[in-house]
C-alpha cells in the first residue's frame, strides 16, 4: 500500500475543520446513513465553503488593508 501524504493551506485546514464539524452534526442528527454518507460529506464541503466565503466577504483583516 502506498501512503500519499496530504499537505493543506492553513486557509484549507480552517475548511476542513469546519466541514467535519458540520458533517458530525449530520452524523449526530441522524441524518447520514451508509448509503448517504458520500453526500452529506460533500454537502459538509460545500458549507463550509459557503460559510469561508460568507466571511472573507464580510471582514477586512489587516492584510488585506491598503
């Protein structure tokens, strides 16, 4: 078996924290089953995403400060 390892941007691990808190919530709803699961991890993704952008939108840090 070959290990691949995986590198993230801090920005991309801030992502993944949130998708996997989002996707446990769906866990402990009840609402991912066996045969779902595929599905409401990408739709953890796309929240996540959603809620990263929602964000960048709405606040100026001080790197991004002219």
């Amino acid at each position: 078996m070959v290990k691949k390892h995986l590198t993230l941007q801090h920005s991309e691990s801030v992502v993944v924290q949130a998708a996997a808190q989002i996707y446990a919530a769906y866990i402990t709803s009840g609402r991912v089953t066996e045969e779902g699961n595929a599905h409401w991890m990408r739709q953890a993704i796309k929240e996540a995403i959603a809620i990263a952008r929602g964000v960048d939108d709405a606040v100026i840090s001080d790197g991004e400060m002219e």
